[in-house]
C-alpha cells in the first residue's frame, strides 16, 4: 500500500476513536438516484439530528443510480450501505475512494451489501475491520486497488473485478463465497498475510499484469488460481473511449462535440451533458451507441445554443443494463452571437425573423418608444408583419434566453 494512504488510514483510526458518536440517519436513494453529495437524491429518516447528506455514521440504502463525486468513508458501529437490484454507486469522472471502516477497537464490523443486480465501481476500495457482501449477479468493479486489512471480508456469490492489484495488509483478511474474483494486477502482502485468505468455493483469476496504480511488493509465489481460463480473461469494459474533444462548430457560434471509441461491450448510449461551473452538469442531448464492437467507432454532436463563456462537456456513457460512465471533461469558449436578422419576404410588410436563444417575447416600437405591437417568436424564428403600420422606422426588441437585443428597421409599407 502507498504511503500516503497508509497515513490517511492512520489519521482515520485517532478520528474514529476521539469521537463521542453520531446520530442514527437512513438516507434511502429516490429512483432516478442522482450526486450522492446532492441533497436532492436522498429521503432522509431519522432518530436525532441528521445532515441533508450521508456521513460516515449514516445507514445508506441506494435503490437508484447514485454518483459518487467525493471521497467517502463509512466508519461508525451502526453505519451501512446497501445497494439494492437496480442500484448503482458509481464514481463521477474524477477517481473516487471508498472506505468501510476504520478499525478503531470498539468499532464491530460495517457492512456493505450489493445486492443482485446491482453494482459497485470506485477507484480504490479500503475494508478495515468491514465486509463486503456481493449477491448473485451483483456486481463490484475497483478501477485500481482493493486494499484488505484488519479483520476485512469479501463475501461474493458475485463478481469482483480489480483492475489494479488485491493489497492484503494483516493476517485476518478473508475472502470467500461461490462467485468469481478478478484480479488484473496481482496480489500484495506476506505469507502470513495470505495464509487463508481465500475459502469456500470462489474461482480466482490473478493475471499478473502491469498496472498504474501504486502498491506494495506483488507476492507471486502463491499459486491462487483456481480459474482455467484465466489467461484469457479480462473485464469486458462496455465502452474503450479513446479520446473525446470539444471545439468551436460553424460559424463560431457552435460547438462541436466529437469522440472515439476502440470497443464497444453491450453498450446502449451516450449522453450528452453541459455545465457552465465544470460542476453541475445536466443532459443535453443523446447519441445512440454501436452497441457491440471490436472496430474503432468515430461520434459527433452538435451544440447549437451553446451557453455564454467558457462551456464544459462531458459523456455519460450508459450500458445495456443501466450502469454508467463517465468520460473526462472537456471545456471550449463559442462567440455568443446576439444579433437579430430580419429580411423581407415576398409578401410585402412581412419580414423573417431570427434571434439567438429561446425567444420569450418580441416586441415593435417607435423611436419615441411607443409600443406598436407585441409578440411571441419561436425557438425557431418567424415572420414579423407590419401590414398596417405607417411607413417609417422602427424598433425590433427581442426578449430571450441570451438577453435583450434591439436592431431597427426601415418599413417601407405595403
């Protein structure tokens, strides 16, 4: 395990043993899901006082797609995640820790449960003094490592998948139950670390291959597999995303969205999400995944109305059974235009209409300032008509979404 881990661990042990206790919170997961640092995913219910988001003394039960965009740890004798079928706690595009437990003395064991058809994915997950129950056909992804220490256990009649490598810090780690465990990297820890470790009935895969993520001192004399077909497995990742990128469309008005992909696994669509903070991202629009494939797959999506200043895009990736990516986030500036272009038509008096933005209202004066008409102009533009009106000069004054924008215009009558 990396050094700076193993003091962040330390410092949550003299935490957790200086604490005098929390109030006993349920925060349940509406259905859509949503931020798991967001108010608004969670129902809260109560014996005391509690926050409007999960803490580490909280009983969290997620029964929707929940995005995990902080770090969190889970360390309080009481506290539990349950994630039921059809939930998900995934991390935002940002590598996210995951911590059960703190080992503290008094602490009894915290408890995880994925239930069946439910999944788990973080960066890197820490049990100290913790188990982790995974269903069948639930599933639990670490991105890098799975660190194990003090009393740790992974019970699964699921899936483990770690893409990093499996860190075994003590003697009293345990892992078991009649699932599957991946592990792409290798395993870290002494002998007497390993000793037992692994029961039950669980077919083990240990691949051995390099990794980024940092770690301790791989252990390859223990011979774990049990899995014949482990030189050939990898996890099937449901999109390869080889780069997405953001740039000024036509006209610099635009934006023009593009990405690539080198495989593709059961994957269902991308969606197209925006932020004008680099934070607060909502959907804006929904491009149709390939689905399956092991050829280069190139995407395009264009953002007409893009926001004022600098914009932020990123992906959301789904997969056919509703679990979800996400891609880096990329930023451009487009020139905002708020012009207003009006040209005549062939009936006389009538002119076209096109203005920037979602137009609430469009409005004729004088040059006094007298109104003359008022009228409502689709998103899409429209016919202005000043059948009628003396020939003269006069305002135009649009009223949308990029704000107030006034142009003249010389009406030559009918």
């Amino acid at each position: 395990m990396n050094r700076n881990l193993r003091i962040f661990l330390s410092l949550l042990v003299a935490v957790s043993a200086s604490r005098s206790g929390y109030a006993q919170c349920t925060f349940t997961s509406t259905a859509a899901g949503g931020r798991f640092s967001a108010a608004s995913t969670w129902t809260v219910s109560d014996v005391g006082a509690c926050d409007t988001i999960p803490t580490a003394a909280s009983i969290i039960i997620i029964n929707g797609p929940v995005v995990l965009d902080t770090d969190f740890t889970l360390d309080d004798n009481a506290a539990t995640l349950t994630i039921n079928p059809g939930g998900s706690l995934t991390e935002d595009g940002t590598p996210r820790t995951l911590i059960l437990g703190t080992g503290s003395s008094s602490e009894q064991l915290d408890r995880a449960v994925v239930a069946t058809n439910a999944r788990l994915s973080v960066s890197e997950l820490v049990l100290i003094k913790s188990e982790l129950t995974v269903d069948s056909a639930g599933k639990v992804t670490v991105q890098c490592n799975l660190t194990i220490d003090n009393l740790g256990i992974v019970s699964t009649n699921g899936a483990v998948e770690i893409i990093g490598n499996l860190n075994l810090i003590t003697g009293n780690a345990l892992l078991q139950g009649n699932g599957t465990l991946l592990i792409v990297g290798c395993i870290t820890g002494s002998n007497g670390a390993l000793n037992a470790a692994i029961q039950g009935n669980l077919l083990v895969c240990v691949r051995n291959l390099p990794t980024t993520c940092g770690s301790g001192v791989c252990n390859g004399d223990v011979p774990l597999n049990n899995n014949a077909n482990c030189v050939t497995i990898l996890p099937p990742l449901p999109v390869e995303l080889t780069w997405f990128k953001a740039g000024v469309g036509s006209g610099n008005t635009s934006v023009r969205l593009a990405w690539q992909t080198a495989s593709e696994h059961n994957a269902r669509e991308f969606i197209v999400e925006r932020s004008a903070t680099g934070r607060d991202f909502g959907a804006i629009g929904q491009v149709l995944a390939v689905g399956n494939s092991a050829s280069v797959q190139d995407y395009s999506w264009h953002d007409e109305r893009p926001l004022a200043g600098q914009c932020f895009y990123r992906l959301r990736q789904v997969d056919q059974d509703g679990t979800t990516t996400f891609s880096a986030v990329a930023s451009v500036r487009a020139t905002t235009t708020t012009a207003i272009m009006l040209w005549p038509t062939a009936a006389a008096g009538v002119y076209k209409v096109s203005a920037p933005g979602t137009v609430a209202t469009l409005m004729v004066l004088t040059p006094t300032g007298s109104v003359v008409q008022t009228q409502a102009l689709p998103e899409a533009g429209g016919q202005l008509s000043l059948r009628g009106c003396p020939r003269g000069l006069y305002l135009v004054r649009v009223v949308s979404t990029l704000g107030t924008t006034t142009t003249r215009i010389a009406h030559l009558g009918q």
